[in-house]
C-alpha cells in the first residue's frame, strides 16, 4: 500500500511542535539549581509556554481560516526555529521565560492549523484515524523532546539539549515543506471578522464547550503529572539523575501506539464510553505513584500517559468532525482551553507540592479526573 505522503507531514508537523513545548520538564530540577530558584519558580519555564499558547491558539485558527493552511503552518514551523535556539543561549531565569513565552506563541498556528487541516481534508471517517497519527507523532515527539535533553545533560548540558531539538526542528519544517499538499477542501473565510463570529458562535455550542471543559482537564493533569514527580523523583529516597528522569518519558511511546487504534475503538464502544474508561484507569495509574517503589510508579505514569494522550486523541477528533464550519477556529479555542489547563497545571500543583510534596499534587490531579469524568458522563451525547 503507498504512503499517503500527507500523513507523514501530519505527523512531522505535530512532531515540530511537541518537540519544544515540554522539553523541560526532564531537565527542571538542574535547571532550578543552576538559576537558583525553587520549584514554583522553576515552573513559570513551562507555564510561559503553555500561557502564550493559550493566549493566541483561538486568532491562530481565526487567521488561517482567512490565508490557509500550509502557508501559516510552514511559516510558523520558520520562525519558530528563532526562539528554541535562543531558548538554549538565555543567561537568566527572566530571558529564559520571555524566549519560552514567544515560543509559544509560534506553537498554535502549527498543531492546532494542522488539526483542521485534518477536519477538511479527510472524510469524517477517516478523519479520526489520521488524529491518532497525529496524536501518536505528538506523543512521540514529547517523549523525545523531554528524553534527549535528559541524556544530554551530563554531556553538552541543557542547552545543548536544547539547541539539538532546534535542529531537529528544522528537519521537521523541511519536511512538511515538501510533503504537505496545499488545501483542497479548504473553505475560506471572508475576512477575519467573519471567521471571528463562527469562533463567538462556537462558544455557544454546548458539545463543544463540553469538550473544551475535557481538554483543559487534560493537560492540567498531564503538567501537574510530569513535572512534579520530577522533583518528587529526584529528591531522597529516590535520588535519581536528569538521565533517568529524561528516560521515564518513554511511556509516552506506549500511547502513541495505541493512538494510532483509537480511532478504531472509538467506533467499537463509542466515544463516551472510551473515554470514561481512560479516565477510570488514569486515577488508578495516579495512585499507584504513592507507592515508594520506582518500577511501579514507572508502571503507573504508563497507565496515565497512555491513558491522557488516548483521551486527547478523542477529544480533538471530536472538535474536529463537530465544528461544521470554521474548524480552525473551533480547534483554536480547545487548543487555548488545553493549554489555560496546562498554565494552571504548572502552577496550582506546584504550590501544594511546596508545602505537601507529591500526595498534595496527586490530590490536586485526581480531582480534575472527578470532573473530567462528570463532564463527559452528562455532556458528550453521541
């Protein structure tokens, strides 16, 4: 069977992005020792990322519902190089974020025009299909975005890790240059302020507001999971390295490959179902992490990554085969719900693990899983 050359630039398309959004979190504890800041401080590295995402995601979509696809997707994958190398080269805390904080800026106009890319030009069966390739390349990538500055660090530091996932970014954008087609199915806005409205009228949607309320749960969780048992990991007993801590991300290669099956078991159970599922066993791989046993909380941070990217993969192919028009847009808005969840997930978990460690966090995480679960049991009609 010949390779639809448009999924492979899906696929170099999400990696592009993820490669960049998340790649501190292995690296976090040094990087806090080096700047001489605590862990609260330290996480404003990735809340600075996560807010600027939030921030532009919904005008991104409102704007390449106006120029098109490819043409915001490949200038953005450019000028995205700019910052993830000044990223590595920052002297300080304070320059550090404010690079992080325009890196984020240049994220939406990738992952979250790539989406509806998706919504227009595959048929809403296959559609779902082609977002757990997308998830799955996304997941990849922040595996590997976390995973080589880990090893790196005891060998060109951080920021060498740093400036070999902006070169690895380069090859992405090379290759969606030449493999992603122009738009086909792309039905164009007539100006920005009419593409603006079919965002206001997305707001009123129900389902939709219903799934945005999921993906901002989602990447609260994810943040507030992986970054603190981080430091959880790294202090005593455990004591364990960047390398280590760099590694422990593998899990995330786990759901990318059942991803790439969501989309079958989507229509086996029914989306409500499966994702009420993936909630259930992501508490229950949470919980396993307060036992003071490092393979079995490995073994639990597997049961949630998989579980979280397989909820994500769902809620996005919902976005994106719900919104009839101005699909750009209504994937902007959850992709800025996604990453609000995100910016308080760096924070508001950081603030418990300071004055109640990892159990504080965790209570914070299992929480949001009670509501996600409520949201979608009520809400997501089929």
């Amino acid at each position: 069977m010949r390779l639809d050359p448009r999924r492979v630039a899906v696929a170099f398309a999400a990696a592009g992005a993820f490669l960049h959004l998340y790649a501190p979190q292995a690296v976090l504890p040094q990087m806090a020792r080096e700047l001489g800041v605590g862990a609260a401080d330290a996480s404003l590295i990735i809340t600075a990322g996560t807010l600027a995402v939030a921030a532009t995601a919904p005008f991104t979509g409102a704007l390449s519902d106006v120029l098109g696809r490819k043409r915001v997707i490949v200038t953005a994958m450019l000028l995205l190089l700019i910052p993830s190398v000044m990223v590595a080269l920052a002297p300080n805390l304070t320059q550090l974020i404010a690079w992080r904080f325009v890196q984020g800026l240049l994220l939406p106009p990738i992952f979250a025009v790539t989406v509806a890319y998706i919504g227009d030009e595959w048929p809403a069966a296959e559609a779902t299909g082609v977002i757990g390739l997308y998830a799955a390349a996304s997941a990849a990538a922040g595996f590997f975005g976390r995973f080589i500055p880990g090893v790196l660090i005891d060998h060109v530091g951080w920021r060498g890790g740093f400036l070999t996932l902006a070169a690895l970014a380069a090859v992405c954008a090379g290759a969606v240059i030449v493999l992603l087609p122009r738009e086909r199915q792309f039905k164009r806005a007539s100006n920005l302020a009419a593409s603006l409205g079919q965002m206001l009228a997305h707001l009123r949607n129900p389902r939709l507001l219903a799934i945005y309320a999921v993906g901002f749960g989602v990447l609260f969780n994810f943040i507030a999971t992986f970054t603190y048992i981080s430091f959880h990991l790294a202090a005593p007993p455990f004591d364990r390295s960047a390398a280590f801590l760099g590694a422990i991300f593998v899990v995330y290669l786990v759901g990318a490959f059942f991803a790439l099956w969501s989309g079958r078991a989507i229509a086996a159970v029914g989306r409500r179902v499966f994702v009420l599922g993936a909630l259930g066993l992501w508490a229950a791989g949470l919980l396993l992490t307060l036992v003071p046993s490092v393979p079995l909380i490995v073994f639990g941070l597997l049961a949630c990554s998989t579980c979280g990217i397989l909820t994500q993969a769902s809620s996005t192919g919902f976005v994106a085969v719900t919104a009839k028009t101005g699909t750009s847009a209504a994937v902007g808005l959850y992709v800025t719900a996604f990453y609000v969840g995100g910016s308080f997930g760096g924070w508001l978990p950081g603030l418990a693990y300071e004055h109640g460690g990892w159990p504080a966090s965790l209570a914070l995480i299992v929480g949001m899983i009670a509501l996600m679960a409520l949201v979608v049991a009520t809400s997501w009609k089929r």
